[in-house]
C-alpha cells in the first residue's frame, strides 16, 4: 500500500469516490490475507487418525490407566490431609 495521497489531487466527487472504493477493496483483501495467515497460526493440528486396532487399543489403555492414576492419587492425598477413612470399617446400627 503507497501513500501517495499528498500528491494526488481530486478534481470532482466521482474520482474521489472511486478511490474511496478502491481503498476498500484494498483494505478487504488485505483483512481476507490477515485472516487466512491468522487461521494458520493457531490452528489445531489434526490428531493421527487411530485407524488401526492396536492404536484405538493403545490409547485406550493409555487414557485407562491415566484415569486411574488421577483416582489412586486423590485416594492417597485424601487419606493423607483428612487423617479419617473415607469408608468406614464399624457399622451403626
């Protein structure tokens, strides 16, 4: 984009309007280029497609064991910060 505007000089409302138009199709395909560079900044990158049985198996198994461990460590900080059991071994009657 060129700043020449100082040197241009406008006889009649048509020409003016026509650069005013101009200008706008300039700045919409300038916003369309910033858009699409934008879109490819932060887009997601596509996961692996898990297509084959022992990679749906292997996340699986992979995501199993993470749920677990998250539960084995709230039971453990649980037991350790409260000092009381969360089930209780005597019954009331």
């Amino acid at each position: 984009m060129t700043n020449d505007s100082a040197s241009t000089s406008y006889n009649s409302l048509a020409e003016i309007r026509a650069r005013r138009d101009a200008l706008g199709k300039e700045i919409e395909a300038d916003s369309q280029q910033i858009k699409k560079l934008w879109e490819q900044l932060f887009a997601k990158d596509e996961p692996e497609a898990y297509a084959t049985p022992s990679k749906r198996l292997n996340r699986l198994l992979s995501t199993g064991v993470g749920m677990f461990d998250a539960a084995l460590l709230g039971w453990k900080l649980y037991r350790k910060f409260s000092g009381k059991p969360l089930f209780s071994k005597k019954r009331r009657w």
